[in-house]
C-alpha cells in the first residue's frame, strides 16, 4: 500500500518525431492511500496508457512516478509491486486455480504456510473457494476474472491494484454485486483501487474520486457530487449524466445573469470579468422543474416528448432554437405543449470558452 | 434424404479409409511374399494364395557379408540425428521466434517480418542450391560422413519450420499473460518459462511433429554429404534396390521407417485434442 504520486507525467508513442503526438498531456496527480479512484473517459482518451505508466509496462516520456515519495519511474514491472487485472480475464491455463492465486506469492518466494493463509483468505471474499483445486481453463469468464483480481489481492502489501474495465465481461447482476465486494474490500484491506472506466455509473459507483479524461488530458478530478453539480468544462457536463448536461449559448447581460434568446436568466456567478462572448449556460436537466409560483428565471417552452423511463419523466422541449431536457417526477403531470420551466440561480455554470467560471 | 446423406457419408469414410490403409495392407503382404508368389501373377490372401516367409525380414538384419543388407545401425543413425536436430530446432527455434514475436528488432529497413521471412525463405530454395555450399562448409569442418555434420546440417533445414510454426503461435498468445506475470513478479525469463511455455505445448508439439517429419524422411542431403562412415535410413532403403527388385525386403523397409511417424502421430494427436490455448483469455 502506497501513496502514488505522478509528476508532470506526459507520454507519446512516437517521441523521436519531430510533432510527436502525445497519448497524454502532462498533468500531475496524487492517489492517497487506501482509495478508490475511477479513471473516466470516452475510448482512446489514455486511461489505459495511464495505467500501464503507473504499474510499469510503458515508460513515460517526462515526468515521474513515487510511490510513498521513492522515485520507482525506471523500475521494471516486477519490481514495482502492484497488481493489473486487465479488461479481459488473464489466467495460467495449465495451472489450477489455488496455483493461480498462489503465483504472485510465489514469485517473491512467500512461505507456504502465508501462501496457503493467503489464497485460502482471498478465495473466501471472492467465493472461489469451492474451485481451488479446478483447472483454472474450466471456469466460466466472469470466474476467471475473480481469479485475475484475486491475483492482485492476494500480496497483503501491493501498491495498488489497477483495473482496466475489469466488469466488461461480467453480466450487470455480478457486475453490481462485484462493484459492492470491490468496496468492501477497500475498506477491508485498505488497499488503494484505480478503477479504469468509460462508464460513467460504474465510475460514480465505485469511487470516491473520479478523474475524468478527454483526448490525453485529465479535465477534472473529484468526487462524484462535484462532477455531477460543477463540472469544470462543457466536456465533463456532457459526458458525465444521463442525460447530458443542458448547455446554451449565451450573452451576459449584467454581473450575473444571462441572456438566452431573450430570457434573462440570473446565475450566482460574478461574470463581470469576462474577457470573450463565447458563453455558455449549463444546467442538469434534474433541477429544472416545472414553474410553479417562481417569479423569476423561468422560461417558455414547447414541449416536443415526453418520455416515461418507469422512475422519472424526460422533457424534451425546445426554447426558440435551443433543446431543453428537464427530468421530472413520474408523476408530474404535463399539460399541454407549451408550459414554463423555472431555472435555478444556484444550479446554473456558466462556461467561458467551454471552461468553468 | 438423411438417409441418402448417412450413406454417402459412410460410404465416403469407408472409401478414405481404404484409400490410406490398402497401401499399408498392401506393403504388409508383400512384406512376406518371395520372388515367386510377386512375380507369378496377383496374390492377395497369405496361406490361401501364397505361402508367407519372413526372407523380406530377415534381409533387413542380417549383415551383408551373409547378403543381408543390415539397416539396424542406419536405423539407430536416422533417429538419433532426427531426434536430436528437431529437439536443438525446437530449442532454439522456440526462443527465436518468441523473441521475433514480443520484442521490436529494426536494423535499417529490416524489421521482425523481414525476419521471420528470412528463416522461411531458407526452406523455398531449392535443396540442390544448398547441396554444394553444405558440401564445402561440412569438407572444411572435417566433419563430412559423420553424424554430427547430419545434425549441424539438419538444423539449419529443420529450425525454419520451428521458427515459421512458433512465431505464429506466440503471436496467438496474447501478450497480456506475459505482461500478468511480469506484474505479478517473474523476471522476463520466467515470465517465459513458467506462463508462456506452459501455455504453447500444443505449439511446440506441431513445430516438433513437423521436424520430426521433415528430419526422418530426407533423403537428399544424407545421401550428399555422407559415404561409408554413417549412413541414414533412406539412404540404405534406396541402397536395398538391385538388378532384381527385392519388393518384399523393400515392403518391410518401407514399413519399419514409417513406423515411428506413426507412433509420433498416435501420441501427438492425443495432445492436440486436449491442452490448446482458446481459454486463456476472453
């Protein structure tokens, strides 16, 4: 178990070129120990080279890696002392599962009384306790991926243990169980988890930190409230939410309001230091309701559907040109197709040049 | 119809199986059969069309100052330098081809496919082609006519296929069982030994069955470059022709020396059921 610091870290795959293309931008981050972080982006954003920079399998081109402040950044692989389990499950074929599990152990030549305590304790938590002495190659996958993360829970002492979209071959059942044992297991062993997703449930789930990634560099840390509430750029309110985040353009008429179309809407923003017009107003489509007795920062749309999702009702309407979707309670009636939707003050971001003020 | 297909399909397997059998039937009675009962006319049935002896055997071990021709010793000859060249092939073959497959070589514009293709590219010239140069390299060495000139020879023919058969293999083996046990502590070397190896014995065991194959039956370059000293198999079968054909001492020969790929195929077939490498990761 380590704190894990990455500094100034960046990475291209063709660093000798003369425009080198970098899979990740340089940023810095710390991973404190015992917590579950989830690294969150769209496919090919560099959550996976993230990873492999972390547990040694590609060098980065700058910057460095501590673990607990002790540079490991030119320490190989095997050296470093951290568990990967990768999308999909990698097992030794020719061993059993007890030998499996047991194979971290036994590469760093643990006694065999720890190494029996150990798997015996892992395969407990992870029910494969009745399969230890089966050829690992005749479990179902989602079997073998509880052995490949209960290789990288088997060492007491390991760094971290990476995941990298471990569930996507698991069924949603297990899946939701699973996430819960990750949990319980962080908390049970203290062991920091770094959880590799482009799901943004599963991410919001799983961890209590979120980074979230676009094309190479990390847009935004923090909790999955922060995430949800003050996005930092368009990107991360659009990609985090279901539905995206509501998003308008927009000209700031006084120190804190807007003015879409020609509703002025009021923000708790300070906008009188704007140096662009490119302004946008966002705002979750979950606080914005149905008007009622507001008087202010409410605005007429027409409805174009409304969609019933068993839970909650989606609004799609549309302001003059601009969509708004607002999710309402199931039982909120919808009365004709042209109603007021109150926005409010607290809730909206306003996003200068896509980025948070 | 299901009928006429189960028919068909019989009558098919039925058909293959003659097809493969009957020449080996075929070999096994003349095996037994003296100059009359072959030149007289067709004769199928032993005791009922002609009478058995086993003179065609007897041949094959007796020593040729009593007009045997004696292939006991060429036999031990053939297996011992088969069996070694494929086992140094596999050896090597199997190290070079795991290299080619996980580490990046580039020298100039020489890349790991250029590689792989240089090794192939030594089995499609012509064996005549090779004939004069070995001829020379093995006169210069001393080691003309001798068994260990065959093996060196052998390995430069037979490491090819082990290297082709393997490096694609390997490239089947997904590199994230290689990058799992370096997380989780071996050192490259055992990463190899103790989680790829394991998993490529299907692998290792077609390379092997296909140098076996390649080492026993060559005849070409064992007649080449070796005289009175050493002398393989096919080389002293040949040797067993006469103004008379001898077809019952060649039958038997020729039953003997397919004899081991025989064996080797029983076993192999048995392994290539089993262990293969589809549930290692999906």
């Amino acid at each position: 178990m380590a704190k894990i610091d990455l500094s100034n870290i960046s990475h291209s795959y063709n660093p000798n070129d003369p425009n080198p293309v970098y899979a990740l931008n340089p940023f810095s981050m710390t991973w404190e120990n015992g917590n579950r972080y989830a690294i969150l982006g769209p496919s090919g954003c560099g959550k996976t080279t993230m990873l492999n920079i972390v547990s040694g399998l590609v060098r980065p081109s700058a910057g460095k890696i501590l673990f607990d402040d002790n540079d490991v950044t030119d320490l190989k692989t095997e050296e470093r002392n951290i568990a990967q389990v990768f999308q999909f499950p990698v097992i030794y074929n020719t061993m059993t599962v007890f030998e499996n599990l047991a194979f971290p152990l036994k590469c760093r030549d643990f006694s065999k009384a720890k190494i029996d305590e150990r798997v015996n304790s892992v395969a407990e938590t992870l029910n494969l306790k009745s399969f230890l002495n089966s050829p690992a190659r005749k479990l179902t996958a989602d079997q073998k991926q509880l052995i490949s993360l209960g290789r990288g829970l088997v060492r007491e002492d390991v760094a971290a243990v990476l995941m990298d979209e471990p569930l996507t071959v698991i069924d949603p059942d297990l899946k939701f169980r699973l996430r819960r044992n990750l949990k319980e297991i962080n908390e049970q062993y203290k062991t920091t988890l770094v959880y590799v997703t482009h799901d943004q449930n599963e991410a919001m789930t799983f961890a209590d930190n979120i980074i979230v990634m676009s094309e190479g560099e990390v847009v935004q840390t923090g909790s999955p409230k922060e995430l949800f509430e003050r996005p930092n750029t368009t990107f991360v309110g659009y990609f985090i939410g279901s539905p995206a985040m509501n998003l308008f353009d927009s000209e700031a008429t006084s120190e804190n309001a807007v003015k879409i179309n020609n509703t002025i809407i009021k923000t708790n923003t300070n906008l009188s230091n704007l140096k662009t017009k490119n302004i946008k107003l966002g705002i979750r489509s979950e606080f914005i309701k149905i008007a009622k007795d507001q008087n202010e920062n409410l605005v007429d749309v027409n409805v174009q559907k409304v969609e019933d999702f068993g839970n909650y009702k989606l609004i799609t309407a549309m302001m003059d040109k601009f969509e708004i979707k607002s999710k309402v309670n199931r039982e909120t009636e919808i009365s004709g197709e042209k109603i007021k939707l109150h926005i409010p003050a607290e809730k909206c971001c306003i996003y200068e040049n896509n980025k948070l003020i | 119809m299901s009928k006429l297909y189960t028919f068909l399909k019989y009558f098919f397997i039925v058909f293959w199986a003659v097809f493969v059998v009957a020449p080996f039937l075929w070999a096994l009675t003349t095996s037994f059969k003296d100059f009359q009962s072959v030149n007289g006319g067709v004769t199928y049935i032993p005791w009922v069309d002609f009478e058995p002896n086993l003179e065609g055997w007897k041949v094959l071990i007796k020593s040729p100052a009593k007009g045997g021709v004696d292939i006991v010793e060429p036999y031990f000859n053939s297996l011992f330098v088969t069996c070694t060249a494929s086992l140094i092939s596999i050896i090597l073959g199997t190290l070079s081809a795991y290299a080619l497959s996980r580490y990046t070589f580039k020298a100039g514009f020489v890349k790991n496919n250029d590689i792989t293709f240089f090794f192939i590219s030594q089995r499609i010239m012509p064996p005549i082609v090779l004939s004069i140069p070995f001829f020379l390299f093995l006169s210069s060495i001393n080691l003309l006519d001798s068994l260990i000139g065959l093996i060196v020879v052998y390995i430069v023919l037979l490491m090819p296929i082990a290297v082709w058969i393997m490096v694609d293999f390997f490239n089947k083996v997904p590199r994230e069982i290689d990058e799992t046990a370096l997380i989780d502590g071996c050192n490259p070397y055992q990463a190899f030994l103790k989680v790829v190896l394991p998993n490529s014995i299907p692998g290792l065991i077609v390379a092997g069955m296909f140098c076996i194959i390649f080492g026993w039956i060559d005849f070409f370059f064992a007649f080449i470059l070796t005289f009175t000293e050493v002398q393989l198999l096919p080389v002293k079968i040949v040797a067993l022709n006469s103004s008379v054909t001898p077809w019952w001492s060649l039958s038997a020969s020729a039953l003997v020396s397919v004899a081991p790929l025989i064996i080797v195929a029983f076993i192999v077939e048995r392994y290539l059921s089993k262990g293969n490498l589809s549930g290692a990761i999906k």
